[in-house]
C-alpha cells in the first residue's frame, strides 16, 4: 500500500522540510483530529508527547492547533518515553495519542507517530485515510468557534507512567545490591529511566541525561553502544542500559563489557518465557533478525516468523498469530503481555526481574551463535534508484553468488533517505563481495 506522508514508523523528515514544518503539522493534526473525532468513541480527547528535540518547541503549537481546530480537546505532556504515551494514550480513555519524536535520528530530523485509543499504532488502511484529509480544503475540517478544543498540561506523566510498568511486577520486585549504568540518548527517557530504577533501589550511574535540543542521539544512546561499554567497564557495573531518543529501544551491555542486540535480548527472553510456560505461540521478529536467530528457535522447537521491519508490524503478526513476543535486531522489542509497542524500559525490568538474584547478565545473554552481517547504509537523492535496472542486475548477481550461503536484502529505509544493503553467510570474503557489488552500483 503506497502512502503519501506515513513511512514505516510514523512521519519523519528534516525540519522545516517538505513534511516536517508547522503548516503540515497543523494538518497533521486538524486531519487526525477529524478522523478520530468521526468514530464518535470516547470524549473526543488527545494527548500529546515529545522527546527533547529543539524543533519540538516549533510542531506541537502547530499540532495543537489543528487539533484543537478539528474540535479535539488536548493534553500536552512533555518529554515522556513512546510507550508511555503509548500506556497513558489507554489508561487515560483518549481517542489517540501523538509521539512528536525521530526517534534514533540525529536533532535535525523530527517526526511523529500516531497511537489510537488502544495504545496501538495506526494500521496502513487508517493512516491511508487519515492522508486523505490531510490534502482536503481546510475549511472542510474546521470546527465552528464554539466547538473548538481546550488544552491543558498534565505535569504527572512521567509519574502515570512508571506506576504502570511497576504493576506489571510482584510489590516485592526491587533491585536493591545492583550497580546500573544507563544511557538515556539526551532524549525523551532522561528523567523516566534514572528515576525508575533509583525506585527500586538500584545504585545507578546516569549518562545523556542532560539534552539541549541538539545532542539528543549524538555519539551516545543504542546507536553509539560504545559509550555504555566503557561506563559499565568504568563503574564496574551488573548491567548497562542504552536507550535511543524516543526510549523504544534498548541495547543492553553485560558486566563483561559484550554489547547485546535486539537479536540476543529476544533470544534469551524467549527462552525464559518457555521455561516459565508463558511464551504464547512463538516469536515475531523481521527481515533484518540474524539468520542465527532464525537456526536457534528451530533447534530450541520455538516457532519463528518474519515480519516486514518496523515494530508496527512485528506488533501486527503478533496480533494475527496470537503471539506475546516479537522484536528487531536494533532494539525494538514487544512484550506483547504488557505493552502494545516496543518500549527499553520495560525491557530492561524484564531483564532485571531475570538476573536480580545472583545471576549475571553475561550467563543470561549470548544465547545463540550470531551468523556473520553486514548493513551497508547508502545516502541516496531519490530511494526510488532501488527500482533502476542497474541496481536490479547488481542486486539479482549478489544473490546467485551468495544463493545456498546466504541471503541477501535491500530496502528502502523508511525513515532516512537511504538504502540499507544487508547480507549474512559465515564466508566473510562473500558477505563483502556481495555488499560491494550492491552498493558500488546504488553509489
């Protein structure tokens, strides 16, 4: 289903770019605001959440705005996780929810993803709909003046939300004795993270915690995992946490200074969850999870399915196969018994509740032996250069040499404007061949 705004995980561009500005922001919401309204659920209420990007201060006028315009009434929240407004967008009986976040990107991008009233996120065929409002005379959508929205800010988001993932554990769960590192990427985990596991009792060391608008995800945070490594080295710590700018994701370190993927998180919680009779069906992960993986839940008789990438539709598989686990190599991970999206901290307790009694997170983790990857990110002008014949005849050579090795995939990302050149085989002088003969031609 082609769309004309909505990528693989909300809107995402540049700031002050074609999409990303407050005109569009205005009809962001003055559309979502009408279409939510016309399902005549609820109390006609949104509520809104960001992480600390300097641009945030520009889109939420403009989104409250239009929403407000379209008759919605709005609370605003502030810096919160995304699964937090994910939890709070429920638990508050809201007919929607919106993230103003990149997530991962660097300062200069900014975006937003969209949650209905039960904390999911939207399927293609409503966010399709929703694009159809956005291009309609504004006049058509508006309210008349004595039907327009109120705003209020609630101050207790933060506060709300980690009261909800505490009750996901028994009273006595705490992590008293334990010495935690956690990188929260200067984004919107900075105050959620530290204060909950001070709650319980943790000796916590704190980095990326003090954002500026502008160093949100900059050489710290689950993209830049090296910075968590020397903090748990440093602090001889039990466990490091990274989250990225949004807290959906995690990447965790072990006491040993080994950084663990999305990939081997899922692999040791899936394990867990066996043993403790609550995996329900099997486990969701994408076209990026490791071929390893993939080998691993074969020999241990756990079922495996992929899912396009994009925690959107690992959360979609789930839901149809009946599954309550799925996830991305980067991080993104679906407790599908506690939350409807992928959320770091929720994660992190899970590990924790794990390991608290003795046990260390290096023996926890490391699963599974990881086959060998590459992901080549390519810059591009136009994502559409995946479509030129050129491009099509490098990608289908890679594949015949690489066939019965291997495997090989390219996509368009959905949130940069880049090409990802992935590709696995235990013969390295493959895996490079292949990955050159792709990108050479995309370059």
């Amino acid at each position: 289903m082609i769309k004309k705004y909505f990528g693989t995980d909300g809107i995402r561009g540049v700031i002050n770019s074609k999409n990303i500005n407050g005109d569009m922001f205005f009809k962001f919401g003055l559309a979502s605001g009408t279409y939510f309204k016309s399902q005549k659920k609820r109390k006609q209420t949104a509520i809104i959440a960001k992480d600390t990007r300097l641009s945030g201060y520009t889109l939420e006028p403009a989104l409250v705005s239009g929403l407000t315009s379209a008759g919605m009434h709005v609370y605003t929240l502030g810096p919160l996780p995304t699964n937090g407004l994910a939890m709070l967008t429920k638990s508050m009986k809201a007919n929607m929810g919106i993230m103003i976040t990149a997530s991962h990107n660097p300062h200069h991008d900014n975006g937003l993803k969209l949650f209905g009233p039960d904390g999911m996120k939207l399927s293609d065929k409503i966010e399709k709909k929703i694009e159809s409002l956005i291009d309609k005379n504004i006049k058509i959508n508006v309210s008349s003046p004595e039907k327009l929205g109120r705003v209020k800010r609630l101050e207790s988001g933060t506060k709300d939300y980690l009261k909800i993932l505490k009750k996901n554990f028994s009273k006595e769960f705490n992590l008293r004795g334990l010495r935690i590192v956690i990188d929260c990427a200067n984004g919107a985990g900075y105050k959620a993270g530290p204060e909950l596991l001070r709650s319980l009792g943790a000796k916590v060391t704190s980095i990326g915690i003090n954002p500026n608008g502008l160093n949100i995800n900059n050489n710290c945070g689950s993209t830049y995992p090296n910075k968590i490594k020397f903090a748990v080295k440093k602090n001889n710590a039990h466990l490091g946490i990274s989250l990225d700018g949004d807290a959906d994701r995690i990447i965790i370190c072990d006491e040993k200074g080994n950084i663990i993927d999305g990939d081997q998180i899922i692999a040791a919680l899936a394990i867990r969850w066996k043993n403790k009779k609550m995996l329900k069906g099997g486990v969701v992960g994408t076209l990026m999870s490791n071929y390893g993986l993939e080998k691993f839940f074969k020999s241990e008789k756990i079922k495996f399915i992929r899912a396009n990438v994009g925690d959107r539709y690992v959360k979609e598989k789930m839901k149809k196969n009946n599954f309550n686990l799925g996830g991305e190599q980067s991080g993104h991970i679906i407790l599908g018994k506690f939350a409807t999206t992928g959320d770091g901290l929720l994660v992190a307790l899970e590990v924790l509740f794990a390991i608290r009694k003795g046990n260390k997170a290096s023996d926890f983790f490391n699963k599974f032996q990881k086959t060998p990857q590459i992901l080549k990110n390519i810059a591009v002008k136009d994502k559409e250069i995946i479509k030129n014949i050129e491009v099509k005849k490098s990608i289908k050579i890679a594949e015949k040499l690489i066939k019965g090795q291997g495997r090989i995939l390219v996509r368009k990302s959905g949130t940069e404007s880049k090409i990802r050149v992935m590709a696995e085989s235990n013969n390295k002088k493959l895996l490079n061949n292949c990955i050159n003969i792709i990108s050479k031609r995309i370059k």
